[in-house]
C-alpha cells in the first residue's frame, strides 16, 4: 500500500481563495458595519491566571471549562461503550424479552431530543441514583485523598452531584448509538463465521469472542470514533443543567465581558484541539488495522 502524495489543483486553490474571501467580508462585516471593537488581548486571561497566594499559574475559566469537557467525555465514552456493548449483544441474544427491552432503549433513545432527555434525566432520575450510590455524600468535610482524588478525576465536591447526572444522562443517552453501531457491525459477519463455530463445537460466547467480534471491531471502528467524537460535542447540552464545562463558562463569560465573537472563536478552537487529534488517531489506527488485515490476506 502506497501513501498518497499530497497535490494542490488548481480547483483547490480557488476553493482556497473563496474561503479567504469570505472570512474576509465577515470580518469587514464585523469590524466596521457592525461597529465591533477587537479586543483579543483580553482571552489569554481568562485562559490561565497567576495565584498570588500560591505564585504560579493556575487555570482559569476557559481551561478549567476545557479540563471539565475532557473528564466528562473520557468517562461517558467509557461508560458508554460498556453499556452499548451489553445493549448490542442484548439485542442479538436468543431471549426475546432482552431483545424486546433492548430495541426499546435504543428506539427511545434514539428518538428523543437530547435537550429532553437531558431534563427528564436530571430532574426526575439523577438525584435519586445519586443518592443510591452514595454520590451525594461526598463533600468539603470528607478524607483529603478522597476530595483529592474527585477534583482530579471527576468533579470538586461541590459540583459533585451534578457532574455525576451529567455523566450518566451522557453516557445513556450515547450508548444507544454505540448499541446500534456494535450490532451492526457484529451483524455485518458472514453467517457462515458462525456456522463454523458451532461446527467446532464452540459456545455463542466462545463464537463472539474469539471469532467474530475480532473480525466485526475492524468494521466497528469509523462509525464509533465519528459517535465518539460526537460525544465530546453533545457534552455542551449539559451546559443547560449548569455544568461548568467549556460551553457554560463561555456562555458566562461571554454574559459578563461582552467579547462575544473572542470568546465562542476561542470556545470553537478549544473545541476542535480536542475532537481533531482523537479524529487523526483513529483514522492512523485504522489505516494500521486494515494494513495488518492486507499483510494477514
């Protein structure tokens, strides 16, 4: 396989320069029909400020709204594979009633604004699984690791229990489609696969195991990293219930300085620094993937 040499045509040239073209009268748009007065130097503080009491630089809004994205992301895609697995091979079991409650989840899920789903989850669901699981009891008073160790990986204690509902809501709502993409692409084997396996005497389990879920990840891969880096941009709906993730905190910010176009420019770009690098990553894994199933052919 032979990488591809890089070529600049002349269509995309033009294509370039009607690009620049645009941004330009926007910004001609902005600046002196609009009146809009620039003033850029102002996002660097928002991004990072010096601790005066500690004498060094700590995160600010903007980076802390960024650290909160990426943890609520990394654990509702977690949590979301986990269970979207378990719902995929639910919905392909021999028991009729998993089925039935399987395709039952994913059609609701799928079917039910997100904003919505947000609010019945929060306001009717959340605060009795936090209090369930004992979420809810952590907080100023308790161990220092333990307070330590939810900042750090989750939440500070205070934001605690909201940041647990949001994670869940996210983590639900998501692993419908991880369901359907898992059960498509286990679904996508030759029937012949299975055959086999019954012929030497191998279990289902055995069978998906060793055999098809093997071959079936290969296919899986696109789809759920296109769903996963979805998923890091739906963690902005949780903005609504007051999760101080990036979009709030520009949201708040933008309320209080008025740097309106400053402050969604920078959220966008702090967006796009998280979703690109997972959306190279996976294209690389995927060419590697498909290169060792050429060599193995």
């Amino acid at each position: 396989m032979y990488a591809k040499r890089f070529s600049l045509s002349l269509l995309d040239g033009l294509l370039l320069l009607v690009l620049a073209g645009v941004l330009a009268f926007l910004g001609y748009r902005v600046s002196v029909q609009l009146n809009y007065q620039w003033n850029w130097g102002a996002i660097p503080q928002f991004l990072f400020r010096y601790d005066t009491e500690s004498g060094r630089w700590v995160a600010n809004y903007l980076t802390q709204g960024l650290l909160t994205t990426l943890r609520l992301s990394l654990w509702a895609s977690l949590f979301a594979l986990i269970f979207g697995f378990a719902v995929a091979l639910a919905r392909i079991s021999n028991s009729l009633y998993l089925r039935l409650l399987a395709r039952t989840f994913t059609e609701l899920m799928r079917n039910l604004p997100p904003l919505v789903i947000i609010f019945l989850f929060y306001y009717f669901l959340a605060d009795q699984l936090v209090l369930l699981t004992g979420s809810g009891r952590i907080d100023a008073d308790s161990h220092f690791w333990l307070t330590r160790l939810s900042t750090i990986f989750l939440a500070p204690p205070a934001q605690f229990a909201p940041f647990v509902s949001a994670l869940i809501t996210l983590a639900v709502f998501e692993s419908a489609y991880v369901a359907e993409i898992a059960r498509a692409g286990i679904l996508s084997i030759y029937r012949g696969q299975w055959e086999a396996c019954h012929a030497l005497g191998l279990s289902r389990w055995q069978s998906l195991r060793y055999i098809i879920l093997p071959q079936s990840l290969r296919r899986m891969l696109p789809p759920l990293a296109g769903q996963l880096v979805s998923l890091i941009k739906d963690s902005s709906i949780v903005s609504v219930i007051a999760i101080q993730e990036l979009t709030y905190q520009g949201s708040q910010l933008m309320a209080s300085t008025y740097l309106t176009f400053e402050v969604w420019l920078t959220v966008a770009a702090m967006y796009l620094l998280l979703t690109f690098p997972c959306s190279i990553l996976v294209e690389r894994l995927n060419q590697r993937l498909n290169r060792h199933q050429d060599h193995s052919a």
